[in-house]
C-alpha cells in the first residue's frame, strides 16, 4: 500500500488552488471584455452631435422665449411632470412628442399626440429628421433647431 505524504497533500492542494485562480482570471476577463463591448455598442449610438432647441414662442406658463434646451439625450416633450421639455398648454398631449439620437442625425417623432407636431410647419406622420434651422411646433410653443457648423 502507497502512503500518501504531507508534500503530496500540499502538491495537490497548490495545483488546485492554481486552476481556480486561472479559472477565476479567465472569468474576470470575459466579464471584461463584454463590458467593453457593451460600453462600445452603446456609445455608437449615443449622439455626436451637440444641438439645441431654442424656444421662440410659448404661452406665459411654459417659460421666457429665448430658453435653450441642450440636446446630449433623447427628450421627451409634454404635459406630464416626467417629460424633460414640460409644457402647461392645454393643446399639448401628456406624452406629445419625443427628439432622440438616430444615428446620424437628431429625430423628432410625434408620439400619437392630439394636435399633432409640426416640423417646418408640415404635421410630423413619422420621425423626421432634424436640421439647423428647422422649426418645431408643440402646441403654443416653438422652438428652433440648432445645430453646430459641420
């Protein structure tokens, strides 16, 4: 009969504690390297392009003609409290329209509002695609579309 020693004990128990620790590197760096891919898919699809929307006309409760809303996200536009752009004016749906990143260029898309949004004063049936200057129309207020020179 082989007798087991105290070194082949602790042999053993060091190469299994070896495997784990690869195991465990291996795993760390899968985890990695999906977070990176991750991080990478998401910033395709995040805006290049800063912009801004300018208001020229609104009723008295929605605020000073003048403001600027920084566009660096998609924003929703409405009456609701949870909408970025939060307008009083009775003619603007709770959730009326939202303006995100299209992957090349800014979108508006009404969102089955009531009275509808204009771009350029023609009432937006699908999302369209934005450029400086364009005018956007949610009930009382407008607002101009600035884009940076490209």
């Amino acid at each position: 009969m082989a007798s087991v020693s105290l070194t082949d004990i602790l042999t053993l128990l060091a190469r299994l504690a070896f495997v784990l620790l690869l195991y465990i590197f291996v795993v760390s760096v899968l985890f990695s390297l999906r977070r990176t891919i991750r991080a990478t898919a998401a910033a395709a699809h995040e805006p290049r392009v800063p912009a801004r929307l300018v208001l020229t006309e609104a009723a008295p409760g929605d605020g000073p003609t003048g403001r600027v809303v920084t566009l660096d996200r998609p924003l929703l536009i409405g009456r609701r409290p949870d909408c970025d752009i939060a307008l009083r004016d009775d003619s603007v749906s709770g959730h009326h329209a939202q303006i995100a990143w299209g992957g090349e260029s800014w979108q508006i898309e009404d969102l089955g509002s009531t009275n509808g949004t204009l771009v350029n004063g023609q009432r937006a049936t699908r999302s369209v695609a934005l450029r400086s200057g364009d005018v956007i129309q949610a009930g009382s207020a407008t607002w101009r579309v600035e884009l940076p020179e490209a």
